[in-house]
C-alpha cells in the first residue's frame, strides 16, 4: 500500500466517522437554530411583486438521530400524541400525510409549535425550550417520511401503532393552506 | 340486501345456519343488515321469546311522558326519555312508499349528531362547531329559513373536543330555544326572531372543557354538564335560570360533599356509596381536581318524585394506575333535586374504570311489572355492557344483565352493587393487554335509544368492538389532552362492529338483535306506526317493523348517519320524519377529520376499525324530511 493511498483510506475513514458523529452526538450545550427568527415565516404561497430570496432555515437536528428520537420522547410528554395520536391524528390533524395546513418546511413547522394555530393548535410559547421545539420539529418531519432513513427513528418501544418513520413511505408535502374552521381544527 | 329473522325457539341447528349466513355475506357491505335472535353472555338458557310479548310489559309513566301534539320540543322528546311519538300515519303497510319531502344543507362538514327540534310549525336545527342554529319554516314548502343564529365560538375550542366538534342538539321552553356552544357557552335565543336573550360562560377551554350536550330545561332550570374526560376537567352539572341565565347551583363530579351538592337528603342505597367526601378520599393526593366525571350525555326527570338522573363520565386520566381508588363520583349514577341541586341517592356504576366506560348515557323512565308488583324505575344501557334496570326512588339494581358481548367484567354483584373485574383484562403500564371487550366506547355510547309503549321494548343502537391497550404515563398540561392509552380497537366477536338491540325490558334480555357491519351511532325513534327508525355510518336510513326486526324500507343519505331522528306532524296534517345526515363523531373522525388510516391508534384507538368507512361515506351536512306521496 502505498502513502498516497493510505492517505487516501485515512481520509475517507475520517469523513464518515464525522458524518456518524453527527448522527449520533449528544450535545451538552444546545445551540440550535435558534438565532434565525420565526418571525421572518411566511404563511402564504402568494408573494406579491418581484420574488425575493428566501434564506431556507436549516434545523440541524434533522441529521442527528439522538435528537429526533429525543423528539419522539417530548412529542408524547409534551401531550401531542393525545391530538395527533401516533401521526394520523384525532383532535388534530394527521401529521403522517402530504397535507400541511400550515407548511412543511421545519421553520413552519416551529412556528405553528410555538405560535399555536387558530383552529385548536395550542401556543407553546414560553412552554418548551426553544431546542425541544426543534427536536420535535425533526421527529414531526420523520412521520412523513421527509428525514433520512438513517436519522428517522425505527422500531419504538410500545404497542404498534403504524409503520415506523424509518419505514414511512417519503410524501411529497402539499401545501393546503384551508382556513375554514369548520373543516380543519 | 338478504335479511333473515332467527328467534330462540329456531334452535341451534338455526342459529348455526344463520352464522354461517352471516360468515358469507360478513363483508358484503352496503349498510346490510341481519337480525337474529342473540343470547346474552352467560345465559345458557334456550327460552322461547315471541315476537311481540303479549304478557304484561313495560309502560311510560304518564307524568313523564309528552303530550301527543305531533311536536319534539326536547332530543329525547318527553322527560321519560323514551323518544317515542304516537304519530301512526307512516307504518309497517305503507312506509315502503316513503320519499323524501325536503332537503337543507346545514353548511357544516362535521358529525352532525343533533336531532332536529319541531315546535309551532318550526323546526330548529344546531350544526357541529361553529353551533349556527336554522329555524326553517313547515308552513312553507321546502322549508325556507326564518332566521340563522350564529354564537361564533372561539376557534380555539375546537382543539378541546376529544371526539369531533360535535353538538346533540337543541331544547325548545318558554319561547326560548336553549344551545350549547362548542367553547363552553349557553346561550338562550327567541324562538321566534332568533333575538339573543341571554348568554352565560360556564366553563373555560383553557382548563379542557367544552359543551356538547343538549341542555335539558326543568321547570326554570337549564342543566348543562361538561365534556372533557380526555382533558382531565373537573366535571359538573349546573342550573342557569331560565329567564335570565344566571347560575343556579352547580354539583361537581369530583371533590367534598360541599362541592358535590352531598347533604342531609343523601341516602344511596348500597354501602359502598356511603361515606363522608368520597369525591376527595377514593382519590389519591389532589387527583380529584383534574379527575373528569362531566355530565356530557343525557339527563331524564321524573315530575312526580321531582328528581333528575344523570350519569358522570370516566376519570381521568385513562391509565388506570394513575389513580388508585374508586375514584367517586366517576361514572356514578345521581338522582338530584332539579331546584337545588341537591344529590338524593348516588350509585357508582364503574367504579375506577380501566376502560374509559362513561356513565353518560341515558336513562329510560318506565314503569315495569317486576316480581308481582310495578317498580318505577329507569334502564340504562351502560357502556360496560350491562342494561341497569333501577329503582329510580332508591338507586337499587334490580337487575344488571349484558346486551352485548362483554370479557372486561364478569358481572354485577346485586347485593353489594359492585361490578366485578375480570384480572386479566386489566392494563398494565407498559404492557400491551389484547381483545378487551367492550372497547373504549363501550357496548354503546352516547347514542340515544328509542321505547315504544305498544311493544313494550327498547330499541338500543350499539357497537361490537373489542381493543387492544397499552397504557403509559400521561402527563397533565392544562388545556391539553390527559389519556395515558394507547389504544387500537377492532370489531367484536362475529366480525360485525355495530347492532341494534330490541330489549324486553320486563324479561331482562333481548328480543332480537340486528347485526349492523358498522357502528350503529345514530340514535333510534320508534312510533305509534310500529316503526323503529335509525340510520348507518354509510349513509343508509332505515325503517324496521318494531315487533320483528324486519326492514321495511331504506334509503341512501349523502353522508354516513349518526344523527337523532325525529318524528313529527306538519301544519298539513302529514306525519314526516325527519333526520341529520353527515358523518363525523368518534366513530367517523377518519373521515370528518381527515385522519390517516396508517396509524391504528388515530382517533384514540377508533381508526383501526373504521378504515373502510372513507371508502364507504364523505363527510356532509344535510337534513333529510321524509313523507308519504
């Protein structure tokens, strides 16, 4: 073997034990994307005049296992289960489909967590810790099947409910912005 | 649709060969039905039953009973609660002619559980959340509005309702109509301009309360009771002033004598109901004020004893282990002074329930030939599976017998009042406990049933659901849900998940039993034409001899069915029959709120028996009138 290629090997074992690190760290301080404003969410698909470019806010719980399934943990303590049972919802809608009231993308997602939403959505606001919020943002995603199969959790360990985020089918999501309070709490 | 007719003296060989019937045409779907005799659960006995008993039979106590004006001021018709009309124009001769008279689009896609209320030519309609009320014209054809109320609840309330934003309807006193509103609101309009008179708060969504209930007016009381059992409230029954709205007197369901309106008069009649603030001491620490008991369902009132009975919703939260103790006054029986509130005698129907069996349904008034004398008393078609025949004097079980196929318990203990647990149905943290019957809705739910004097039975829309649970620790955030159970349900023994039971209330058991493939939570009326009406979950409403079971006509809605029907004659003379159709309800969440069938404990546990009704039934909101040509 050569240097060149020992290099070589060496490298690439050092990028994936990053990436695994990633996957699998547990962070003693939390510094999630806290800093970029959930104010700037917008909640309509209609811009008027020229487009402006929008700074996609990245959570980056998505890539690290241990946080979605911490997210899991809170999406029960915090009492979502009891609306949104395991994903197909109840009181609230199904977070399991490819129709997002209120949007899909995490930032939208933290919003309607922390804002609450008029049809029945509680406000979290001043109730979960910024980073729990976002943890619960990562599993939410997981239900649909929008995290990597590597992060999304497998398996729980209670009575099965329905298919494991590892194992959701990946939904294209649909915006459905439907205001009716009749039709959607 | 192939229906066939079985009664007990057709012997096994019958009852065989109608299972096996039933195992061919199980999933035949379309809404058939079968009726076949049925045996109660324990009862060995082959006892011959005639279609019709000839003997002596149950009657309605005249004070409780209705005027026969053609009218339904009140969803349960007469203080009885017997949802009974004489009007015999429409009957088993001529009700295959039916057809419908008129049609209105209530503009609300939810479960449209009310029944429609008729009063001076008037018929008052009360959607699901946002509550709009309709009066329609009869006087005119195709029934025009006369006036919209619309109470705009908060929005919010909507996050509140365990099991769709439902309303059970509207009550008609004093030329006021009385509604409840989603976000805990009773409010009195003029019946005649649609004007509102007054409007009381009585509870708050911030604490998990909603209304759902019809309100029942006695004499110058509204009595309204809570929902909220998956919210951990602090459930109530309270009396507003007719003419003013002002706060009567309100009996907790939970907490000290004081609260509970517990005093002097108090006599229960089972010992296991005696005892100084039960409500606080059959609970542990301070779990009686988050503890559930609402008074969501049906209240009945009996004019010559002036009492009222109402029964009290399950404890919270669901997981049992959480709340060690009978857990008083939980799913308890009260018979209470309507003018003071005042408990006379208590019974405690489920003590510390495993399996969410509220004790809100209704209770039936009758007068009933029992042991060589006539007892008054009241039935109750319990959740837990038993039909309660009780004195309604003194709270004594004379008789606690199944009406569908029950493994959670084992039966009620008549000396003690005590039902008795099976072991191995309990939850168990952590651990998944399979095919409990009943499921958590119980053998039947808050759909009301029908009784009709002239045969003597009692007509019971239920389910046939079985569960499997795993309970896990619920954590207790105001305002938020307070369950602490998984939950997946199925159809019960038979593979059938709905029936409507004919109960002869004189003999303890059932006349016969039509095996409905879906839940049957509509509410049934009976009349003096000697038919039963009810509709299904997949839209198809329905008119049976009320001696046999047999049906005589159908007829296929827009939406599934889990209304209250009504009856009533019109300023022309004609009887009509009228009903909501629009599916939703815990039942039919899947479809009224878009639930995803993947997820088996969607709807706490109710999606993974229903996931052929999207199929089956779309979500609507319409009123149907029927009529002869």
């Amino acid at each position: 073997m050569t240097a060149r290629t020992l290099r070589g090997v060496l490298a690439l074992a050092a990028a994936a034990a990053a990436l695994a690190c990633q996957r699998e760290t547990r962070r003693f301080r939390e510094s999630p994307p806290a800093a970029t404003s959930e104010t700037a969410v917008a909640m309509s698909e209609l811009v008027p005049g020229p487009k402006t470019r929008d700074l996609p806010i990245r959570n980056p719980y998505e890539r690290n296992a241990y946080a979605v399934s911490e997210g899991e943990r809170l999406f029960n303590a915090y009492n979502c289960s009891g609306c949104h049972s395991h994903g197909g919802g109840g009181i609230g809608p199904a977070l399991m489909d490819d129709q997002w009231i209120y949007g899909s993308d995490p930032e939208n997602i933290f919003s309607t967590i922390v804002e609450g939403r008029p049809n029945g959505m509680p406000t979290f606001r001043g109730k979960i810790p910024n980073y729990q919020v976002w943890q619960i943002v990562a599993y939410v995603r997981s239900l649909s099947g929008l995290l990597p199969k590597d992060i999304a959790p497998a398996r729980d360990d209670h009575m099965v409910a329905g298919p494991e985020p590892q194992r959701t089918e990946a939904l294209r999501p649909k915006h459905a912005f439907t205001p009716s309070a009749a039709d959607h709490p | 649709m192939s229906q066939s007719v079985r009664f007990w003296w057709s012997g096994r060989a019958g009852v065989a060969a109608l299972l096996l019937v039933a195992g061919i045409s199980g999933c035949s779907g379309g809404g058939g039905a079968r009726a076949e005799q049925r045996r109660p659960v324990g009862d060995t006995a082959v006892t011959a039953a005639p279609p019709a008993p000839s003997g002596p039979r149950a009657t309605i106590p005249a004070e409780a009973s209705a005027p026969e004006d053609g009218q339904w001021t009140r969803p349960a018709r007469d203080y009885a609660s017997t949802r009974y009309s004489a009007l015999d124009q429409i009957n088993a001769g001529n009700v295959a002619e039916l057809r419908v008279a008129a049609t209105f689009s209530t503009g609300v896609l939810r479960g449209q559980e009310a029944a429609p209320i008729v009063v001076n030519n008037t018929m008052y309609v009360i959607t699901p959340f946002p509550n709009f009320v309709y009066a329609l014209d009869l006087t005119q054809p195709g029934l025009p509005v006369k006036w919209t109320y619309k109470p705009k609840p908060m929005a919010a309330a909507q996050g509140v309702a365990c099991c769709d934003v439902v309303n059970r309807g509207v009550v008609y006193a004093d030329g006021k109509i009385i509604l409840n509103t989603l976000d805990n609101h009773t409010i009195a309009v003029d019946a005649v301009t649609g004007h509102e008179l007054w409007r009381t708060r009585v509870g708050d969504i911030n604490l998990g309360e909603s209304l759902t209930m019809a309100p029942l007016v006695v004499k110058d009381k509204v009595l309204v009771g809570n929902s909220g059992g998956e919210f951990g409230v602090r459930g109530w029954l309270t009396a507003l002033d007719l003419n003013t709205g002002k706060l009567a007197w309100r009996a907790w369901g939970t907490g000290p004598d004081k609260d509970v309106l517990i005093g002097p008069r108090f006599h229960p009649f089972y010992a296991k109901d005696r005892g100084t603030d039960l409500g606080v001491s059959s609970w542990p620490g301070d779990m009686w004020k988050i503890g559930g008991a609402g008074a969501w369902g049906w209240i009945s009132y009996d004019p010559a004893l002036n009492l009222v009975y109402y029964g009290t919703s399950n404890p919270g939260p669901w997981n049992p282990a959480q709340r060690p103790g009978d857990n008083k006054w939980s799913i308890t029986l009260f018979a209470r002074d309507p003018e003071t509130g005042e408990a006379v005698w208590a019974y405690q129907i489920t003590p510390h329930d495993l399996h969410d069996y509220d004790g809100i349904n209704e209770s039936i008034l009758l007068d009933v030939p029992w042991h060589g004398q006539t007892r008054h008393v009241l039935l109750r078609p319990e959740r837990n599976g038993y039909l309660y025949m009780i004195d309604r004097g003194t709270g004594e079980v004379l008789y606690a017998n199944p009406f569908g196929y029950i493994n959670s318990t084992t039966g009620v203990d008549l000396r003690t009042g005590r039902l008795q647990y099976a072991a191995d149905k309990e939850p168990e943290l952590g651990k998944v406990v399979r095919d409990i019957c009943p499921a958590a809705p119980g053998v039947k739910d808050w759909q009301p049933s029908s009784f009709s004097p002239r045969t003597g039975y009692l007509y019971i829309p239920h389910q046939n659901l079985c569960m499997d649970v795993e309970s896990v620790e619920a954590s207790y955030v105001a305002g938020t849900p307070f369950v602490g159970m998984n939950v997946k349900m199925k159809a019960g023994p038979g593979g059938h998940r709905g029936e409507l039971t004919a109960w002869d209330p004189v003999a303890g058991k059932p006349a016969w039993v039509i095996k409905e493939d879906l839940p049957v939570w509509s509410g049934t009326v009976a009349t003096g034409g000697d038919l039963v009406f009810y509709g299904t979950m997949d839209g198809w409403f329905k008119a049976i001899d009320a001696r046999s079971g047999r049906e005589l006509w159908r007829f296929k809605t827009g939406s599934g069915i889990i209304g209250q029907p009504v009856t009533y004659r019109g300023p022309d003379g004609k009887q009509y029959v009228a009903v909501l159709s629009g599916v939703g309800g815990w039942s039919g969440g899947i479809v009224a709120g878009d639930l995803d069938a993947r997820d088996s404990s969607a709807a706490l546990g109710f999606v993974n028996a229903m996931k052929d009704l999207r199929a089956r039934s779309t979500k609507g909101g319409t009123l149907y009138v029927f009529a002869l040509p």
